[in-house]
C-alpha cells in the first residue's frame, strides 16, 4: 500500500500480512474492536517477505493517525517459506 507524496514529505507505503485466520483486535480506545484479515507492517525491512508464507512475532497497535487501524511493529521473523510459484 501507497500514499502521500515524496514531495511534499507525506510517503508512506506498508506491506500488508495476510493471517491465515481472522484475528479479532480490541484496545478499548481510539481503535476499538475491529477483526483483521491482515495488518500493516510497520517497520522498514518488510519488502523482503513480499510474496512469502511467514510466522512471525510482533507488537500490536493501534495507529490513530492511520484511519484508526491496528498494525504490528517490533516484528521478529520466526520462520520463512521461499515464495509462491
């Protein structure tokens, strides 16, 4: 996912984690209960996994300023598949 713009210093683009099974998020607060298909990736070495089966190990939370949505950080790669054919 991509969006803003490099010019004007508002880029930002996120690799997505498609779960295996739905995963139901709830913080009490700001993002409240939402069940997540997947989740943003919010850490710089991601492009790497793009296209690979991962188990991973990572902080959940919500990010306000992101249309109020949940994403991991302080992620850990536990285990990698090489890519799909």
């Amino acid at each position: 996912m991509r969006s803003g713009s490099k010019a004007e210093g508002t880029f930002f683009q996120a690799y997505h984690l498609k779960l295996a099974h739905p995963l139901r998020l709830d913080d009490g607060a700001a993002c409240g209960e939402q069940e997540m298909r997947s989740l943003a990736l919010s850490q710089e070495d991601m492009a790497r996994l793009k296209g690979r089966a991962v188990t991973v190990r990572a902080r959940a939370f919500c990010q306000e300023d992101r249309a109020g949505s949940y994403r991991l950080a302080d992620i850990t790669v536990l285990r990698t598949n090489p890519p799909a054919l």
